[in-house]
C-alpha cells in the first residue's frame, strides 16, 4: 500500500527561526513529489514540485529537496515569519504506469510561529 | 485567472439529512477532483472526473455519496444521508493537461453533521 508519512506531527518556532519539515513516502513506482501549504480554513496551495531527476527546488524562503533513493524528501523553511503557521502536506504521486497516477497524501505538519 | 470557486463555504445539519456542496473549476480545467478532509488529516480522494466521465471513484461511499460533472464544468457531490463521521471539510480541486500535477484547490466546505 502507498504510504506518505511527515513528521513532526506540529512544530512551534520562534519568528525568524528556521525550520525543516520530513516526508517519507513509500509510492512506487514514483512520479513527482509535491510540498502545498494549508492555511487555516482554506484549501492547499502548491509550493513546489519535484520529479525523481530532481533534488532540489526552491521557492522563495521554501526549499524543498528529493532523495528518490531513499524516498525522503525534507521542506526547509528559512527565515519563517508569521505567516508561515499553517500546515504543510506532502503529496506524491504514482507513475502513470504503476499507480495509474494517483496521488498519495501525507496527514500534515501543522507549524506554528510564534512571536 | 479566477481559482476554484466552492459552495457553501459552511454547512450544519443532523444526520440522516441530505446535503450537496457545489464546485466551479478553474476555466478549462478538465480534470477535477472531490476530496475529505478530516480535521488532522491530509485530504483523502472521494472522486475524480475528466470532463465529464469518471476516473476513479474507488473510495467514494457509494451508498449515500454520489457526485456528477454532467456538462465538464461544474460539479456537485451530495450525500445522503449523512452520517456523524461524515463531518469534515470537502475540497474540490482542478487540474489541467500540461501544468504538471499541481492542482488547485478551492477554499472547500466544512460540514458539522449533528
């Protein structure tokens, strides 16, 4: 069975603090890698995708990186500023000629920054 | 370009009652999808549609969910009758050919079922 598994469950940070995030999935054969942020009360918004030739990838303060040989992937948030709390959902999909493409998603990292 | 567009945004009703939530894609999205969140946990797909035909509905209820996409735009997912378990938030997702597998989401509806 597909499986994505992130840790910590929560994290609470001091402002300005950095902070990496863990995903470590089990999909194979495996096609890309997304990391999405969750807001409270909103739906998830996408911050990076990686396929298996990449390993790294970066937006803005967010830099997420990919060993597809160990099947880990880890979200470093630099910097983090307030609106950084929400929760961080690690997505990764199938191939489309194993898995059909089916994405499998992870239960979340909740982050909070504190002041 | 205009996001997914969900609605209700909030939903209260006893079990046994009958609710349907509605979704507008993103335009020329034709892949879209339905999904459960449940409070702690990551989205879990109920059903997803190409235009207007199914693609995988395996872990849609399908004893009381059911959900249709009949022109490949909009869409409606309802459920009846509602059961306790079936609080959570529905989100709806789009998608379209050639912008990779990022999906975008619409803000979803949080349903409380008494």
């Amino acid at each position: 069975k597909n499986q994505v598994e992130q840790s910590p469950q929560s994290l609470i940070i001091l402002e300005g603090k950095n902070c990496t995030l863990q995903c470590n999935y089990t999909v194979s054969p495996f096609s890309n890698l997304r990391w999405y942020k969750q807001d409270t009360g909103r739906g998830p918004v996408s911050l990076t995708i990686m396929t298996f030739s990449e390993n790294t990838k970066s937006n803005g303060r967010y830099t997420a990186t990919l060993d597809a040989d160990t099947k880990q992937s880890s979200l470093h948030i630099t910097a983090s500023q307030l609106s950084d709390s929400a929760s961080y959902i690690c997505v990764v999909s199938g191939a489309l000629w194993g898995n059909a493409g089916k994405s499998t998603f992870g239960d979340g990292t909740t982050l909070t920054v504190k002041p | 370009e205009a996001g997914v567009a969900q609605s209700p945004r909030y939903k209260i009703i006893e079990k046994r009652q009958s609710v349907a939530f509605w979704c507008n894609p993103i335009s020329g999205h034709a892949t879209l999808y339905w999904y459960q969140q449940i409070l702690g946990q990551g989205p879990k797909l109920l059903i997803q549609f190409q235009n207007n035909g199914v693609v995988d509905d395996s872990q849609l209820p399908k004893d009381r969910f059911s959900a249709e996409r009949l022109k490949g735009v909009d869409s409606t997912l309802k459920i009846q009758p509602a059961k306790l378990e079936d609080s959570a938030v529905y989100l709806c997702a789009s998608r379209t050919p050639g912008r990779g597998e990022t999906q975008y989401f619409g803000p979803g509806t949080r349903l409380l079922v008494l």
